[in-house]
C-alpha cells in the first residue's frame, strides 16, 4: 500500500533564480545567536542543623583504679655563669705599657657595684732627639641600690694626665719643670624615681663635688629633670645649678674667682597636623656680668615610613662653660700657671668663658635595607666664643693659650652603618665643617672607616682609616695674647692613618691582642710643636674569672 501510495505525493517546486554579481560585494553570514532557553531557579530551603541530645549517667562496675598523676616541677634554664673580674696587661714599642683591672659584683636585685682602673703610659724620642712623655691613668668606683620606688647611685672619678716634651737644648736642665700634670677627682650621687603612672611626678637629681689640681679649680652641681603628665600633655622640667671656683687654692698667685650659674628650661611635646613637635624654652644666667641668656627649642619630627624612614629638624641652641678641666682634656699642653704644679716662671691665665650656638638643622634617619643604616643631618647657625687654641710661646714654655671669636658655622654629618654578611660589617662616619672665619688647630673635613671581621667569635680582626684635613696655626710670642710682641703662621698637612686590630680568644678566660698603629708612619703635628708618635704597636693579654 505504501508503494502505490507514492505516486500520490507532491514534491515541493523550487523555481530557478538568477545571481548577479556586482564588482566589489563580498558575502558574509550573520553571526548566529542563541537564545538562552535553561530556566534558573533558587533553592530557598535550608538545612536545620541541630540536635538533641541526653547525658546517660550509669556505673560500670569496673575496679580498675587509675595512678595518681605527681604534680609537674617547671625548672627555668640554667642562667650563664658570670666571671666577675677580668685584668689585662699590655706591652709595645715607643715604651708603651698599658694595664687594666676590671671588678663588678654578680647579678643582684638590689645592689651592684664596681671598680675599673685604667693605665697608659709611652715614652719615645722625635727625629730631634727630643723625649715625649705621656701618661694617663683613671679610675671609676661606682654602686647601685635599687628599692621598690627609688635607684640611688654614687660614682667617685679620678683622672690623671701628664704629659711631658723636654729636650737637651731647653733653657731649663730639669725635664721635670717641663710637664704638665692636670689630676682631677669627681664624686657624685644621683637618685631616680621609679614611678610608672603618667599622672604622677617623675624625677632624675643629680649633685656632685669636682676638683682639679687640689683646689686649682673646683665645681659644685646640683641638677634635677622633673616630668609630669597633666592634661594629656607630657611636661618637663630641667634644672641645674652650678658654682664654679678657680684659682681657690690659697698658695695661687692667681685671684679667685667665684662664679653661679643657673640654668632653667621647661618643655613639652605634641602632635599636630601629622607632626611630633617638642617645644622647650631655655634661660641661663651667670652672677658675672653676661647677660642672660634667653633660648628656645623647636623640634619637628616625622615617620614618613614606619621604622624605616624618619625626618625632623628645627631650631637648637647648645652651649658649653669652658673650664681648665674641658680645657685640658682637648689640649693637654695647654698653659699651667695657676692650676697648683711646679713652674719655673711666666704668669698667664686662661679666660674662660661660654660657647653658645644658635643653628638650625635638619636630619634624616633612614633603614635602608633590615643590615644597612643611614643617617645624615645638616645645621648652619652662629657660634658665639668659638674657642681656639694659639700658640704663646714665652722664654721657657711652648704652650697653648685658648681664644674665642664669633662665627658662622655650617655643619653636614652622615653615619653609614651596614652588615655586608655574618662576618663582615662596615662603619663609616664623616664630619665637614665650614666657617666665615679663619679658625686654628680646627680641620674642615674628617672621616672614620672601620671594617670589623668576626671568625666565630674566636678570631676579630678590626682595620681602620681616618682622615684629617690640613689645619692652620698660629704661634705668638708675648705673655698674653692682646699684647703679641710677634706672630708666625703655619699649615699642618692633612693625615691619614691606618690600624689594624687582631683579637683571639682562646678560651673563655684568657684572650689576646696585637694592635698595630700608625702603619703609615706619620709623624705630623698634632698640635704646633708637639708631633704624633710614628708606627706602634702592642701586644697585650686578658684574663677573667
């Protein structure tokens, strides 16, 4: 039935249809598209996750008994065991000797206390068979009590430097009438609050009692720093009150002066429009006839990056009271007339006065990699009794005078501190100063390099380079320095200098060490007329127990 029935269908009738195609069409096929037909939905039910549930109390009837278990022992490490005493013993060429002893108690929670002597001493000849002695030796006694509200400390201090140039064609014989001797002694006693609430009065007091060359020049101190809180400000509060006697030993042909200072300076600090400033206002005043002297101290300060970048500057005012012990302690061949020791003749006293400088600055503290810091800092301001040191030569002395003048100083410092690995670490620190005006015995530029090697802690090898730039000088012949019957001008050539330091521990007791000075042999002035000692070296051994 099915093959007959085909003949009764009908097919469709496609007619023909003629293209024509024009120059320049091009034939595309539209893109195709679907219609998202996939229904979506949202389930709305949600799984109750709850249950319900019945502690069922019942015995076991077991006899097993269980162990009690011992109460546990918490032992803290075993603490190191401390060596309290340690002496070293050093010998080198150029006649050096050197000594030190060194005691401190053990740990305490309330008391320690100690002592540490130091010795030094060299003696050599220049080129012109002239003898250079030098010789210091110190020593430092301290004790701590520490009570639940209070830290009392005391301190006693003796120093002692001589120093001695002395040659055959010197107007005097005795080589003894030559050396200069500044002995001085310091007893102090501090007391410390230990008090923790901001609310409540903090305090640091200080006093002591100094004495050079046996009533030559005394100092009598008495200091406190008071700190407070009060509305959510930090305040405080330094005071300092000083007499200064000179010339006080009856025997002096010099007349005594007495003279008072008091110093007094508040201070708070703040934030403020993203800023830390510390604001603080100084005020000085001597019994002579100085004005007084009225400061204040502006500090701004800024993290750019937490712990990696700081910046902060402002406006600063430092001072210093020149004494014969400050004196003394930068130029040792400074005059001695007056300070209680044998001189054959002459009369020069020193004037001393203060130095005050007013800068502004601004400086940068940055950690550049977690081994590698910088820090640099640039201040200009002026400097009022800007000291120097003169030449002032009379019939049988050459020694130093001190003189002041005004300037205008600009001063750049950078320190570069950087671990290169776990044996290798590099220091470095550099100074350059400039002033409007010709300043003695000062250089413009200096620098410190020290490349310190650690082996283990076994082996420490320490080299070191530091530069000075070239100084002028000026010597004067005359018993003062406002009547100079002459004047001469020198240039000293910039120094360099190169050591090396070699320490070995051979066990925890006993240690050694070679210091090798000087290994470019310069031999430059230090001061005008006094030269620096050559290459030296030392040997010297430690032991603790």
């Amino acid at each position: 039935m099915i093959l007959f029935s085909t003949s009764q269908l009908l097919a469709q009738d496609i007619g023909t249809t003629e293209v024509r195609v024009v120059e320049g069409f091009i034939p595309s096929i539209s893109e195709a598209s679907r219609l998202n037909e996939k229904a979506a939905f949202a389930d709305t039910i949600k799984k109750v996750r709850t249950q319900e549930y019945a502690v069922v109390e019942t015995d076991l009837k077991s006899d097993y008994k269980i162990r009690l278990l011992k109460a546990a022992k918490v032992k803290a490490d075993k603490i190191a065991q401390l060596q309290s005493t340690r002496v070293g013993l050093g010998f080198g060429s150029a006649w050096i000797t050197k000594a030190s002893v060194l005691y401190n108690s053990k740990r305490s929670k309330k008391m320690s206390y100690g002592v540490l002597l130091n010795h030094f001493s060299n003696r050599y000849y220049d080129d012109s068979n002239a003898l250079y002695k030098n010789g210091k030796n110190n020593m430092h006694l301290y004790g701590k009590k520490i009570t639940a509200s209070h830290v009392f400390m005391a301190n006693l201090d003796y120093d002692r430097r001589t120093v001695l140039f002395w040659n055959e064609n010197s107007t005097l014989s005795n080589e003894e009438n030559y050396r200069n001797r500044f002995a001085y002694s310091k007893i102090s006693l501090s007391v410390v609050s230990k008090e923790l609430a901001a609310d409540k009065l903090k305090y640091y007091t200080t006093f002591f009692v100094s004495d050079l060359n046996e009533l030559s020049e005394n100092q009598v101190h008495l200091g406190a720093n008071l700190s407070k809180t009060i509305k959510s400000l930090p305040f405080s509060l330094e005071i300092e009150l000083d007499n200064y006697l000179r010339y006080n030993n009856p025997d002096s042909k010099f007349e005594s002066a007495n003279i008072l200072s008091f110093y007094f300076s508040p201070s708070t600090s703040f934030t403020k429009y993203g800023l830390d400033f510390d604001l603080g206002l100084g005020l000085h005043y001597l019994s002579d006839d100085t004005p007084i002297d009225v400061f204040p101290q502006i500090k701004a300060s800024k993290e750019l990056v937490r712990g990696v970048l700081l910046v902060y500057g402002g406006l600063r005012h430092k001072q210093q009271m020149h004494t014969l012990k400050s004196l003394s302690d930068e130029n040792p061949y400074i005059h001695s007339y007056g300070t209680n020791q044998a001189i054959f003749s002459g009369k020069a006293s020193h004037d001393l006065k203060i130095t005050g400088t007013d800068e502004l600055y601004f400086a940068m503290r940055n950690m550049l990699s977690k081994d590698e810091l910088l820090e640099c800092g640039v201040a200009y301001g002026t400097v009022q009794n800007f000291a120097y040191f003169v030449n002032n030569h009379d019939l049988n002395y050459n020694r130093f005078l001190v003189n002041y003048l005004d300037v205008k100083q600009l001063h750049v410092n950078v320190n570069y501190v950087r671990k290169i690995n776990k044996i290798i670490d590099l220091n470095a620190n550099a100074n350059y100063y400039n002033w409007d005006e010709e300043v003695y015995h000062k250089p413009n530029l200096t620098f410190n390099v020290m490349v310190p090697i650690n082996l283990r802690n076994k082996i420490k090898v320490a080299p070191s380079l530091s530069f000075m730039d070239k100084r002028k000088a000026i010597s004067s012949f005359g018993s003062h320095l406002v009547s100079l019957a002459s004047q001469t001008n020198k240039e000293f050539p910039s120094q360099i200098h190169i050591n090396l330091g070699m320490y070995y521990n051979y066990t925890k007791n006993i240690s050694a060490y070679i210091n090798l000075n000087n290994l470019t042999n310069s031999k430059q002035d230090v001061w005008d007329g006094y030269f620096e000692v050559g290459f030296n070296g030392v040997f010297g051994l430690n032991y603790s127990f």
